[in-house]
C-alpha cells in the first residue's frame, strides 16, 4: 500500500477496498516503526489525523468526494496549521500553535486530506541540506545501505526524505532558492516549484518574500498535478496572489510531446557538473528526443551571477521579515530580560539558530546606510538581466533542462562549516527563483547508486506543460518508481 | 571585500541579536568570504538597467474597506509569552 | 543679535476609514485592549498585508484639496526599527514615491496678507499601537488595536517663520482634513498630532541652522507653546556662543518643559527596501476624477461663500469656515437666526467661550445651531435684551429647557418696548435726579456727555425690573434731556 501513488490510493478508496482511517494508520505506523532513521517528522499527529480520516470516510459516505478525500499527506511545517504547533524548524517558534490556517492549508482541508504531521526542514527554510532544523538533522533514505548518512538536501529536506521513504505519498514544500527542487532530486522524488504567486503565501512563514513559493512533492508526476490543484489559486488575503484562471493539471498529463522545443542552457553544463552526473541528464533529454522533442542549446549568459543576487536580495528580505519575532506576542523568549535591549538581543540569539543569525546580518548589512546601492539596488537590477534571459530564451525554446544539482547527495556535516560552499549547492536552482517562473525536478537515473535529478524549467505559468513533460517521461522511465534499500 | 569587527558589532545591535566575541571572529570569516560571493555582482554592467523588486509585473489590488474580523484576544494571547489585562507585558520601555 | 526663525511640520493625520490600512480590524477608538488586533496587525507569522482602497481614496482626495500631483504608481516601502508598538519590526510606509507629491496651501494672516505654505509631499502609512506606561511590576504593556490605523503624514516645507504661521497653518490643515471628511480631527484622541522642525539663523542670512524635531503636539495650544519654548531655547544656546544638537524633543505641555529623546540610541539607520509583499499601487484617472468628484466644499471656498451669501467680513468668515463642524453650526444658526452678523458674533463670543472653558468641541455643544438662531431672533427683534439673551443661552445649555421662546417665557425676560411706558418711566427717574440732569445739560463735550447716560440706566432698568429695552431707554433720554 505504502508504495501506491496518490492517484492509485484515491481509486482505491473510491472503490472501497480501504478506507482512510486504515490507509491513516498503515502510514502512521510506518511513520512510528521508520522515521528514527530519518527524522523526517518534527511533529506527528497522529490523534487529528485518526479523526480526520474518520470524517473523510463519513464525507465519501455522504457522497463529498474530492480526489483527497481521506489521502494521508504531510504539511511542510513552514505551513500554519490551526491548532497544530508550527515550529519552522526553530527553537524560536518550538511552541507555537497557531490559532489560524495558512491558506494551502486550508485548502487540503477543504478537499478533505488527512494531514499526518508536520515534516523536518532547514530553520527558517535557509540551508540546503536539513541540518540547519533546531530537531535536528533529516536523513536521505537513499546512501543509509552503504552506510553512510547523507543529507536529504533542503530546505523542504523532510518532505522529500518522507516521500522518498514512503511514510507519505505526498508533502507540500516550498522553494525560494531551490528548497523543493534540490531536496526532490536528492531524494529521487519529483516535485514542481510554480510560477511565483501561483500558490499563496498566507500562513506560509516568510523567508524572503519575492522568492518564496509553496509547491508540491510526490513520487510521480500525476501526483504533483493532484497536489498543485488544490493549491493553486487567487487568494484574497495574498496581495502577490495573482487573480488568473487555474486548470486542471491533470486533463493534459497525456498530451504527447511531438514538437516539444527544449533548450539545454550551456552555463548549466559547465565543469561544476561531474561526468556523471552530466551523463545522466544527457540520457534523460535523449528519451525526449525518442518522445518527439527537439534539443538545441541555448544560453543564459547573467546565471552566473544569481548566487550573488540571491545573496544579498534573499537576506535583506529576510532580515526584515524575521523582525517580528522579537519575544513579545509569541514564540520564544528569553529567561529573566533585564530591559529592552536585553529581551530582543537575547531572544533573538538563543531563538535562532547560526545560519538564520548569518542571514539576518548579512542582509541588514546589505541594506544599511552606504552600502544599499552597492548591494540591494545592485542585486535588484542583476535580477532584471537574470529574468530577461530566460525572456529570450522562451522565445526560442518551450522548456529549459539542465540537472537539478551539480551533484548527487552529500554526506552530513560536510558542507556546515563553510556557508558559501553550502550555498554553490543551487547553482542551477537559484535564478529560477529570481525570475519568479516555475520548475521541476523529475527523477533521471542514479550515479553511485544516488539519485539524480533533471531540472525542467518553464515559462511563466507553464505548470501544466512542465507536469505533462514530466509525466511522459515517467511513462517511459521507472527512476520515479526506485525505492531507497 | 572584508567586513570589520567594527561593522559586524554594528550590525548585530541594529538586528537585535547578541554576539559575543567569540562569534564575532566567526562571524568576520563567515561573512567576509559570503560577502565575497556578492562582490561578483560589481562586474555586471547594469547601468541602463531598471531595479527590478518583484518578479511579476502586476499592480496592487486594493481592498474595500469592510470590517471582516472579529476579535481573538483570547485566542492569540493564549500563546503570549506574558500578558496582563489584555496588554502584552514587556521589560519597562523609557522614553 | 537678530534671528529668522524657520519652522516646518509633519503632520500625522489618522484616516477615518472603517478598517485599518492592511488588515479588516476596526479601528474603531475606545475598545479593550488588543481586541481589534487580529493575526495581520499582531504580525502573526506568515500572515500577508492587502491594501484599504479607502485609505487611497482618502489620501487622493487630501492630495486634491492642497492642489498636490498624485503619484500614479506609489510604492510602500519598509522601516526597519524595533519596538514592542511596532509588531513587524518594521513600519510599512512610503519613502520614494508617495502617493501625493509637491502642493500647497495658502494661509490668511491677521495682518490680512495671504502666505503660501508649499507641501512637500504626504505619504500613507501605519500607524504604531500604545505603550502603556503605567506600572505592570515595572513592565510596560503594549496595545495594537492602534497598529495598522491608516496615516497620511504631510510634510511641508520649511516656509513658516513663526508660531503664529505654524498654528494658522496647522489649523487650516485641520480644517481641510475634516471638511474633506477623512479625519475625525479630534485631537484629544491622537487623531492629528503634529511634529515641529525648527531652526533659527541669523537675519538675512541663507544659510539655514541645525534643526530640531519636536514630536507628537496634539493641541494648538501647545504646538504654539512648544514653538515659543524651542525658539528661546535655541537662542539661548546660540546667543551664548553654543551649537544646537540634531535631535528629537519631547514637550511637555503642562510643565513648558522639553527634553530630548532617544539620547542613548545609536544612530537611526532604518535600512527603507520597498516591501515585497505589497505590489505598486496604480492609480489612475477615473479614481482621480471620482475622488475629485466627490470632493465637498473646503475651507477657502466657504469662506469666500459666507462672505456673499452672509455678508461677513472677511476676518468672521475666515474664523467661522475653516472648521468644518463650526462652519455647520453657523449655517444652522444663521438660516434660523436671519442677522448673520449677530449670529456671527455670538458664535465667535459666548458660545467659543463656553466650549474653551469646558475643553468641548462644537460637535460636544450642548445646544444646537437653531436654538442659537432662535435666540438671535429674539435678540434682533427686541424682545430680550443682551442680558436677557445671556440668560436664556444658560438655560439652553444647561438643558432646563430647549426653547428659546418658552425659556423667554418662563423667566420674564421679554423687554418693554412700549414706548408710551418707557417714557412714563424716563420721566419719574429723572425727575428723581435733578442734579444729575443739570450737570448733563452743562456739559459741552458730548463723549463726555455720552458717558453720563450711563448714571440713568442703572435707576431706569431697576424701574423696569429689567425689562425696559435699553436701547429705546436710550434713545427716549437722549430726546429728554435734550442737546
């Protein structure tokens, strides 16, 4: 059962052969008897999610069916859950219940899924390998047979090891520099960062806000076109929400691919790709030629320069969003403040941990008197070259493809000692964010028995042309099937 | 480009997060070699270039003006660190 | 040595709106603490600002009034501060593009000379909660239902060269923004509170001096009185060879005392970035031209209407139009009281003095403008006199009885102005005081000779029972006592 997809679980549900309170407890069982291995959860719900899953059996009962209705899932817990402690992966946030949903939130409930816990994450959404969570490190399914631990990739690292893992078919994630992707192609599971403002981001904790966006993670195509329609949508209480029609992802799954013009960026097959790896992606864009695509290379010459942008736009929005938790109305605060000064600067020291501290100082810095032209109003216009490369490009080309990552997943702690080497880790990811259009990662093969993922990066909202892609692939390859030993 | 001490002691009582020396060294390393990354931005030539703040060219919508909440004192100051009378308490603040 | 002094405002004025700026609570004045702070205003995690179209509406209309340019894609930028009234951390403001740019407004002095003040610009933006001082074990306890409360902040330039120019202005600001109907003007409750830049320099000099900010005056009484304290502070300083510090005062009004602020902080450096969670707001010509439409009367063309539909001067229907609640009260008055000008002068007289001794407002009178008509009426037709009137406008206050002829009534206040008894009366008094009468007919000066009239009245109300109308009385000795 725990290998079936979300599409297979909700025939199997509407035919009644499982009902969700049994579907809920395998999968919370197999959360219990797995996920010491993995620490892919921060928190479990194991109570709500009985109860969730009775009522969704009662609503399909009464005929209220969605394809949710009764699926079992997991909420990222950077998603506000009402009456359910979301901690961001902070000590800052270790005891917050919030008393209201995010709207993706919301949304699952609505359609009648059965939330099974929040899953593990960089804090604050910052790192790219869940070692960053105050819960400590998540660990990748994949690599645990030769012995060695490696990283799940991040932030959205313990949605995608979950996945991976099968303790859930599916997990919502969110992506500001490569968040979903990076963390779906080291754990072999696909997953789609939509265009900005496709999903709202109500509810969703801010990291930095031109750049965050809530999407889907699965194991298959067809599932992330599930998940990102109940997502998508026009939100009143998002101003960045954007008011336009959403479709059925899954009505153009099948589309055939014949005349599909991908371009293969040539920054993004550089020396910082290992032969290996560069193999494997050079395999997957091969099965598109056999599906009727076309390939030619293209270039998008400002890439390099999107670390450099991110890094300073990303934490100067980040050093202002993550102001308001500052001891008073919520969330941590320190023993015994002696005054003011004392309650912030010692909140804010013990509640966050070293990286969310580095980020939060780079980008007050980089907004500081006398250095904001140099850094944020520079950054801001490298950001208008970076997205009007991809402009140009979809001017020749439908998609883009390149590999997710310059490599396949690392071993923990071997990159927390040095910030910046962390950060070349979304070298293929991070201009993505920037110009605010969607992505996939789809599972592409293996080198040294970890997964590699190809990245296929669309026009602005060109989610169901990216899902169809995706899907057609997975129809011809079984990467997306390979379960961690 | 290098940040100073100086700089980073700055920095950290403008974002309200105590740093002791120790982390000062750190942090000196850490963000001199992040703040390197970032320099590579000098060489773009970006002088006709519009700053760009959001990724997509939409305008803001405004909303009408209708009261739409009610009211959850009890609700959000259940997960106050320390209240009092409805107030959210913190250390005396001097004018 | 002589010094021009140079004064500039900001002015915060809160918006009426029915819903703060970002978030559906009411700001609503006078509930429980923090129960209009929902998730948006506390800053909750995750939670997300959307824009009131109100408070842009109201912004356009005041960019209207003060003849300003409208910004047709204004951007909300962030600033970056901490303290426990500011959830965020930061203040959602407008720093390079407000929504109302360069305009001005134009004052009437008491010398009768017309001063323009320029408007550099009025921005929209948050307003802060409250800190409440008072003792929680020495803590301080926060509110928010005020965070979030739409401001304009309206920035002018250093044009005003004394207290008397800042008030004015200051006043006719507050007259607009009232008339306009975008604020509640009521100063008492924070609804405008004023921040005064000053400056002084040497006479003639172009070089302008260090200025000093002094923050948050919510009366015209103090405003006035903080700019007389500053200006006398800085010459003090200056005058004995000192140098004025850049910095923020606090001005405590009941003591004339002021002080400075924040002397410990560092160095501001609020790092503005325009905020990413609000997009640019595009304003367009059929929002201008609805707001224009929509624009009622303002303080400079009622005043020039009072003037030719009242017959005031110009002194009466400037006092009189420039609030526009007292501008009400008066036409109410005046459309029953028929004399404007009596009307005119009984508004500016007892019924202003009432309201100042009692700290109220026109709109907290307890009478209304009809009954003050009324009362005009009778005083205008002869049945009362102006004592008798002084009478009736305390029973109307005090509410023992809201007519005026019944009050009138009541109290036997209606004048006799039967001449035949008048004179019947004139006759005895004088009769009474032959030596009185003598000296009048001796005297040549005729002011003199005026004066002496007054010795009569006295003796001719007391015959009267204070009802003889006191201006036939005159005219009746005058004719008796002959030339």
């Amino acid at each position: 059962m725990h290998n079936k997809s979300v599409a297979e679980l909700s025939r199997e549900l509407e035919s009644g052969q499982v009902s969700s309170v049994e579907l809920t407890q395998q999968f919370l069982d197999r959360i219990k008897r797995e996920d010491g291995k993995y620490n892919s959860f921060i928190t479990v719900t194991e109570e709500q999610a009985l109860a969730d899953a009775q009522a969704a059996d009662a609503q399909r009962a009464a005929g209220n069916v969605t394809p949710w209705t009764g699926i079992p899932f997991a909420h990222k817990d950077i998603f506000c859950t009402n009456g359910v402690r979301t901690t961001c992966g902070s000590k800052m946030l270790e005891n917050f219940v919030p008393p209201y949903d995010a709207t993706v939130t919301a949304n699952f409930r609505q359609a009648g899924a059965v939330c099974l816990g929040k899953t593990n994450m960089d804090e604050f959404a910052m790192g790219s390998s869940t070692e960053s969570s105050y819960f400590g490190a998540t660990t990748n399914p994949w690599g645990l047979g030769q012995g060695e631990k490696r990283v799940p990739g991040g932030s959205s690292g313990g949605s995608a090891a979950a996945v991976a893992a099968r303790l859930v078919p599916a997990a919502t994630a969110t992506d500001t520099g490569g968040s979903i992707r990076q963390p779906a192609a080291l754990c072999g599971v696909t997953g789609l960062k939509p265009t900005y403002g496709r999903v709202s981001r109500y509810g969703m904790i801010a990291f930095a806000s031109s750049l965050d966006q809530g999407g889907t993670m699965a194991r298959t195509a067809e599932d992330n076109a599930l998940m990102l329609n109940v997502m998508a949508g026009f939100d009143p209480k998002d101003s960045t929400s954007l008011d336009r029609e959403v479709p059925d992802y899954t009505v153009t799954l099948n589309e055939p691919l014949k005349g599909l013009k991908i371009g293969l960026p040539k920054e993004y097959f550089s020396d910082q790709l290992s032969p290996a790896m560069e193999q494997q992606v050079r395999n997957a864009v091969r099965e598109y030629e056999k599906l009727g695509a076309t390939v030619k290379e293209v270039s998008l010459p400002n890439a390099k320069l999107a670390i450099a942008a991110y890094y300073v736009i990303a934490p100067a929005e980040a050093s202002a969003n993550l102001s308001r938790f500052d001891g008073v109305r919520y969330g941590y605060r320190c023993e015994d403040p002696k005054d003011l000064m004392d309650l912030y600067t010692r909140t804010r020291a013990e509640g966050f941990g070293t990286e969310v501290k580095r980020r939060i100082l780079v980008g007050t810095y980089a907004l500081s008197a006398g250095y904001f032209d140099a850094y944020y109003l520079k950054a801001q216009k490298v950001r208008r070259l970076i997205q009007q490369d991809f402009i140009n490009a979809f001017e020749e080309v439908d998609v883009l493809m390149s590999p997710t990552t310059p490599s396949p997943a690392f071993i923990q702690g071997e990159k927390t000692s040095d910030p910046v080497t962390m950060y070349l880790e979304d070298v293929f990811t991070i201009a993505i964010n920037l110009a605010g259009i969607p992505a996939m990662s789809v599972p592409a093969g293996f080198v040294d028995g970890l997964p590699v993922g190809l990245q296929i990066i669309g026009d602005y909202f060109s989610e169901a042309r990216l899902l169809n892609a995706a899907h057609q692939f997975q129809q011809v390859t079984d990467w997306h099937q390979r379960e961690p030993q | 480009m290098t940040i100073s001490r100086k700089d980073i002691e700055k920095v950290a009582v403008l974002a309200r997060i105590r740093v002791d020396d120790e982390q000062v060294s750190a942090l000196e390393k850490d963000l001199g070699n992040i703040l390197d990354l970032v320099d590579q931005l000098g060489a773009a030539d970006t002088d006709a270039v519009e700053p760009m703040a959001h990724p997509l060219n939409a305008v803001q919508r405004l909303r009408a003006d209708e009261v739409t909440e009610i009211n959850q004192r009890d609700a959000f100051q259940a997960i106050a660190p320390s209240t009092e009378n409805g107030l959210y308490l913190v250390p005396r603040v001097i004018e | 040595m002589q010094w021009d002094i140079v004064i500039g405002l900001e002015i915060h004025v809160q918006l009426a709106t029915r819903t703060k700026i970002f978030s559906g609570s009411s700001t609503a004045y006078g509930a429980e603490p923090n129960t209009q702070a929902n998730a948006v205003d506390l800053a909750m995690p995750g939670t997300l600002p959307v824009p009131n179209e109100q408070a842009f509406r109201y912004a356009v209309m005041f960019g209207l009034a003060v003849n300003a340019e409208i910004e047709r894609r204004s951007v909300f930028e962030r600033k970056n501060y901490f303290y426990p009234d500011l959830p965020k951390g930061y203040q959602t403001t407008q720093l390079e593009r407000p929504i109302v740019g360069p305009g001005y407004v134009d004052l009437d002095l008491a010398n009768g000379e017309t001063k323009r003040v320029r408007i550099h610009h009025a921005h929209l933006e948050e307003d802060a909660g409250k800190s409440l001082h008072e003792d929680f074990h020495g803590m301080t306890g926060v509110d928010l239902n005020r965070a979030g409360t739409p401001l304009i902040e309206v920035v002018t330039e250093p044009d005003m060269t004394n207290a008397e120019e800042a008030v004015a202005f200051a006043k006719k600001l507050h007259g607009i923004v009232t008339s306009l109907g975008i604020c509640d003007g009521d100063m008492s409750q924070g609804s405008m509170r004023f921040d005064v830049n000053i400056s002084l320099k040497p006479k003639g000099s172009d070089t302008l001096g260090t200025r000093t900010e002094t923050k948050n005056l919510n009366s015209f009484r103090f405003m006035e009185q903080a700019i007389a304290h500053e200006v006398e502070r800085q010459m003090d300083i200056l005058e004995d060879g000192g140098t004025i510090v850049q910095e923020t005062r606090l001005y405590n009004g009941d003591r004339d005392e002021s002080r400075s602020m924040r002397t410990k902080e560092e160095a501001n450096d609020y790092r503005y970035f325009p905020c990413p969670d609000l997009l640019p707001v595009e304003i367009d010509d059929s929002f201008i031209e609805q707001a224009r439409d929509s624009l009622p009367e303002l303080p400079d063309a009622r005043k020039a209407r009072f003037m030719e539909q009242y017959g005031l001067n110009d002194y009466d229907a400037g006092l009189l139009s420039g609030d526009s609640k007292l501008a009400g009260f008066f036409e109410d008055a005046a459309s029953h009281g028929k004399d404007a000008k009596l009307v005119a002068n009984w508004i500016q007289g007892e019924f202003s003095a009432r309201l100042n001794a009692e700290e109220k407002s026109v709109a907290d009178s307890p009478i209304t403008g009809a009954q003050l008509g009324d009362l005009v009426v009778r005083i205008a037709d002869n049945t009362i006199s102006s004592a008798g009137a002084k009478k009736v406008f305390e029973a109307l206050w005090s509410g023992e009885k809201d007519n005026v002829d019944a009050i009138i009534d009541a109290k036997g206040l209606k004048q006799v102005s039967d001449t035949g008894a008048l004179e019947a009366m004139v006759d005895e008094v004088l009769a009474g005081m032959p030596d009185q009468v003598a000296q009048y007919q001796q005297e040549s000066d005729p002011k003199k000779q005026k004066k002496m009239l007054g010795g009569f009245m006295g003796p001719l109300m007391k015959a009267s029972k204070g009802q003889g109308n006191p201006k036939l009385f005159n005219e009746i000795l005058v004719k008796k006592l002959g030339g």
